[in-house]
C-alpha cells in the first residue's frame, strides 16, 4: 500500500504541475527503479519473459517460433487426431510410439492459423507457407529471444500517466500476452509504474519476490538461459521434467507384475527374452521376477529426479535387464501405464502394466 500511495501522490503532482504550467515545462525526476521506461533493457527483457514459447508443439509444426492455434486436425502416421489442446500431443506422440520399426509421419489439415512469440496470428493455408514461417525461425537449439527459464506470476497492476494527454489509467494483467502488448504500447510520453512486489518463478519452481526493477532486470538476465528450454525437435527427448523419485517408487511398488515391452541393448532388439515374465518391485529395495514356476530375486534403487531420475537395476539372473537407467518417461497412452528407460540411444528398457 505505500508503493500504491506514493504512485498516485506522484501522478498528482505531476498533474498539478502541468495543469499550471504555461510555456514553463517542469521536469520531475523520479527513480530508476520506479519507473519503466519504454524501449528500455529492462523493458524488452519483460517483453522477451512474457513471449510466446512455440517449442511447446515441436512435435507438430517443428518450430520454436510460433505455436498452431487449437483446434486443428493432423494425420499421424494416417491416424486422425483432433489436437484440443497441449494433452492431445501426448496422443500424436503415443501414434508415433506404438512401433520403433516404422517412419512416423505427420500431415496438418489446412487452414490452420499460427501465433507468433508477439502474440500476432497469422491464417497459413498450404504447407509451402507454412514451410516459409518455419524457415525463419531458428534452428533446432538455436538461442532464440524468449526467455523460458522464468515465469511471471499473475495478476501484476500498473498504472500508466501520460503527460500529454494527462490521463492517469491503471490496469491489471493477467496474462503473459497482455503484458507483451502493455509493454508494446508504452511511448516516451508515458510514465509508467508497476504495482511491487512481483513474484517470479523459476524452472525449478522457485517463487521470488521483486520489489523494484533494477531487481527484476537482475532476475531475468540471470535466469536467461539457466536451464534446458527443451527446444529441440525430439518429441521423444526431454519428456520427464516433473519426474521424482517418490512417484516413480509409488508407482513400480503399488503396481504389482509389470512385464518388458521393450528391451534393446547396444542396439540389438530384445523384446521377446523376458515374455511373460512378471516383475515385481518392492518397497524394501529388493525385486522379483517370476516365469512358469521359476522366481529369481534381485535389487533396485531410485535417485535424482527431472531428466537426470537414475534407476540402478540388479538381477544377477537377467544380465540384460541390469543397468543404471536414466528414466526417460512415464506414459499412460490407453489403459497401459509405459515406464521408459533409456541409456544413450542405444539401450532402452521399457515396462508395461495395466495400472488400476
């Protein structure tokens, strides 16, 4: 509330001021950290943070430029999907999981519209434009302007004076593209004030509180590219960012008699070596797998978490299931529940179970 106070006693100086003047202009200084001002750094990294992501849809259009506007059609793989939003790429991505022996292909129905990291839309009609907006963004991995490793936390109030017109507006924002499209409209006339503290967050979900903007532009150059912004064209790469080792132990011991779906090992298939045997992970750290009439016993460990969650696994009698995985993840595409494990490209190790 002092922040607020102080705010509107300077407007209203500041209009008393100009009510007055007649060929006198009076200039009244106020302090960096209170004011933004327009085309500023500390502007246009606000700008750069509150900006579209399109990496988010990589599996559709390939793009870290621009995402597609919900609802559109694809054709993955010659399956029809209606993409309602972000939880139906999960469904393209289960299309193209369902075999590791075929060439995933994708086809988007047209019209469709984009939006750009701006917040502007654009109608794309044939694939020949749309293969022209994806030409101009940047490569795969490439650094690109938006800054993805921090987030705002709504709603922010500001209050705007312009000392033309000498209207005093507050407004609150509550979303990411209309902050961008504040900031946007902000010009040298303006006198422009944030309503402090505002609360960032981070990519490991840490909440800050900023009370000025010499602090924010701070927090937003450190926090420029501080983590992996997943702005690659694998679907398959990077999809355990929420993983933890509580909800994956959860998982494997409240599920009994997960199988092998999948098993490679120095890129050689082994999918059919352990049918119908039946693995069974328990609480105190040790595992068992039956077959027939037979049960051998083994170990099994979880740490870490996100991307980096390692899963050491030790049946002395199944050599090829043994490892320290790295959980690449966990995806439930019909009634199936898939624990994927990876190590490089050329070992993956992948239960199923019917999870209820």
């Amino acid at each position: 509330m002092k922040i607020r106070t102080y705010i509107l006693s300077f407007f209203l100086t500041v209009l008393l001021f100009t009510s007055c003047r007649t060929e006198e202009t009076e200039f009244i200084e106020t302090p960096e950290d209170e004011v933004l001002v327009a085309n500023s750094s500390i502007a246009e990294l606000m700008q750069r943070t509150a900006a579209n992501d399109g990496s988010i849809n990589n599996i559709i259009d390939k793009a870290n430029c621009f995402d597609i506007v919900f609802p559109y059609v694809v054709m993955a793989n010659s399956e029809q999907v209606v993409v309602n939003s972000i939880t139906d790429f999960k469904t393209v991505e289960c299309v193209f999981d369902a075999s590791d022996a075929d060439i995933d292909n994708l086809d988007i129905e047209f019209p469709i519209t984009i939006i750009q990291g701006d917040f502007s839309e654009i109608e794309v009609t044939n694939l020949n434009q749309l293969n022209n907006f994806i030409a101009n963004c940047n490569g795969e991995n490439v650094n690109d302007t938006d800054i993805e490793c921090l987030d705002f936390l709504y709603p922010i109030e500001a209050s705007t004076f312009n000392a033309n017109s000498e209207i005093l507006e507050t407004v609150t924002i509550e979303r990411d593209n209309q902050l961008y499209n504040f900031i946007t409209a902000i010009n040298t006339s303006d006198i422009v004030t944030f309503n402090f503290p505002i609360t960032t967050i981070d990519a490991n979900g840490i909440e800050t509180s900023i009370t000025n903007f010499i602090a924010l532009e701070t927090a937003i150059l450190n926090a420029d590219n501080s983590c992996d912004e997943d702005d690659d064209y694998d679907y398959n790469d990077d999809d355990c960012n929420d993983c933890n080792t509580t909800q994956l132990e959860n998982l494997l011991t409240n599920c009994p008699n997960w199988i092998v779906n999948r098993l490679k090992r120095d890129n050689t298939d082994y999918d059919d070596v352990y049918y119908n045997y039946n693995f069974n992970f328990l609480t105190d750290g040790t595992m068992s797998v039956s077959w027939n009439a037979t049960t051998v016993f083994g170990t099994w460990s979880a740490g870490g978490n996100g991307n980096s969650l390692e899963v050491v696994i030790d049946v002395p009698s199944l050599p090829l299931c043994n490892n320290n995985w790295i959980l690449q993840e966990v995806r439930t595409c019909s009634v199936e529940t898939e624990v994927d494990f990876r190590l490089g490209n050329d070992n993956k190790l992948q239960y199923e179970n019917i999870c209820n």
